[in-house]
C-alpha cells in the first residue's frame, strides 16, 4: 500500500504461471497485472487505476539456452520493441550504450518491464502516479538490475476492440489528454525523470538501474 496526502492507494494483484516440464519461450516471462484502489479509515475501496508489468527472467533463460529475443518475440510484438534497445547484438547482456548511459552500475541480466499505469481522472494531479510507480518497482524488481518502460501517451494508442475495454478507455477520458503527442511524451519522459529513470538516446525507451537508490516519496 502506498500512501499520498490524506489518500491511502491499495495494489491488488494476480499472476498466473503454467506447470509444465516442456519449456516454451515465454515461460520466462512473468506478468503482474492488478487494480489500485483508495482506501478510507473504514477499508471502503475505490477504484483508481490499474496496472501491468512483465518481469525477464534472463538469467534463467541464459541456462535454459534460450535467446532473450525467442523469449521476448514469443510473447508479444509489444515486447519484443525492447530488444534492440536494450540489448541489441550484447544480448544476452544488456547492450553498451545502456551500460554507459548508467555509469555501468547495472549487476545482472534480469528485466522488469513497467508496462502500464492507468489513473481514473479525478485522481490525477495528486501525486498518486510516481508514488504507485515507486511502490511498484520497490515490490516488483525484486532480483532485476533493470528497470525499463516506454513513454507512451495513452491518448495515442490504438482503440480496443472488447466492450470492457471500450468501456476502461471511456472512464479514463482520454479524449479530454493533450493532442500533441511529441509534447505529451515529452512531459511523460520528464515525469518518469522524477524517479531516476534516464532516457536511453536514439531509442523511445527510459532505464534505471536498481543498484542506485530509489528518490524518497519528498522528494518525487
């Protein structure tokens, strides 16, 4: 649970994981998704938000034989956008340039990839986003030396087809965002800079390493 101002956040979550002696590639990915809710002095909840990250396991795949890129095109085209930037032809170590870009104080292969953070619209403005954000990779990142997203607007992303989703999209009142998408990524990439992440030149992804430590709630 994170706290802001007067306003207890509560993350719920779940995640699943297939039993099985035959390995597929994507076995080595493991997705947290879940919904952030207010809580008041009587535990009534709220929804505010919801969330969804992936976490690499690399080091595993590495003595499993299977290439980082197999086990991130296997479970998503999405994914897959962070190979080339992250590691590149390294893999499976983390490319050079993302090693210089953090002074090298990256120990370790494995990845957690913050994916998504959805904030209903009257509770944005408070703060909430970059202390649910720390909160996250505090609790998530536990055994990655990465932390990586991609600065992406919501408002820019391409409608979903399911009802539910629809009706998420219309609750979260995108059409009521800015409509410069350079601007809005901009502000978006200055926002996650709050928390220590650093913008990884020539690519759209931003990177921190877990060996620095994290800003305090004060000072994000």
């Amino acid at each position: 649970m994170s706290e802001k101002g007067d306003l207890d956040i509560v993350m719920r979550w779940t995640t699943e994981s297939y039993v099985s002696e035959y390995l597929e590639s994507d076995d080595f990915i493991y997705e947290t998704s879940g919904k952030l809710f207010s809580s008041d002095d009587n535990d009534e909840r709220k929804l505010v938000g919801k969330f969804r990250t992936y976490y690499v396991d690399v080091e595993r795949a590495i003595d499993e034989g299977e290439p980082i890129f197999e086990v991130l095109d296997a479970h998503s085209s999405h994914l897959v956008e962070y190979f080339e930037p992250l590691f590149g032809s390294e893999a499976p170590d983390f490319s050079n340039h993302l090693l210089e870009l953090l002074d090298h104080e990256v120990i370790g292969n494995n990845l957690l990839i913050l994916d998504r953070l959805e904030i209903l619209p009257q509770y944005r403005g408070k703060g909430l986003g970059l202390s649910v954000l720390r909160h996250m990779i505090a609790r998530l990142s536990f055994g990655a030396s990465l932390v990586a997203l991609k600065p992406f607007p919501l408002q820019f992303e391409t409608t979903s087809d399911t009802e539910a989703e629809k009706k998420w999209r219309a609750m979260l009142r995108l059409d009521q965002l800015p409509t410069d998408e350079d601007a809005a990524t901009e502000k978006l990439c200055q926002y996650y800079k709050r928390l220590g992440f650093r913008r990884l030149s020539g690519t759209p992804m931003m990177v921190m390493s877990t060996a620095r430590p994290f800003p305090s709630i004060e000072d994000v």
